[in-house]
C-alpha cells in the first residue's frame, strides 16, 4: 500500500488531466491574475444588540497582460 501522503497513479493522471482541460476551456485573452497576498483582519466587540464582527479582507494581485505579441514581458533586456 503506498505511504501517507504518496498520492496513487490514478490521482496523479486524473490531476495532469484536469491541468489538461482547465488550459484548454481558458481564454487566453484574459490577463493572468496571481494573489500575492491576501491579508484578513478580524475584531469581535460586544454592543447592546449582541455580539458584532468587524472584517477587513485586503487582496494584492498582479496581473499579467499578454504584449502584441503573445508574449509577456517580463523587463529583461536580453529577452528581446
């Protein structure tokens, strides 16, 4: 039997599949968001109406626009 935390043949291929199909249904016109950070601040205080929750979510992100050329650029000089 395969070790805690080994993940069986059939995981592995059912998981490069679905790599597979989730870049075929994307639409690569579609700039590329990657969070960078995701920041969550949360206070509880007691009012006369019960108990309220206050909630700040802060999300960073970069997107990526593809150039005319379909490539990205990424600011290296010797990348033409």
């Amino acid at each position: 039997m395969a070790d805690k935390g080994d993940k069986s043949l059939m995981r592995l291929l059912g998981e490069f599949f679905g790599h597979i199909g989730k870049a075929v249904r994307s639409d690569p016109s579609q700039p590329e968001r990657v969070v960078t950070r995701k920041e969550v601040e949360q206070e509880t205080r007691q009012t006369d109406k019960g108990k309220l929750t206050l909630r700040r979510t802060t999300i960073e992100e970069i997107e990526i626009s593809p150039t005319d050329q379909g490539e990205v650029d990424c600011g290296d000089p010797d990348r033409g």
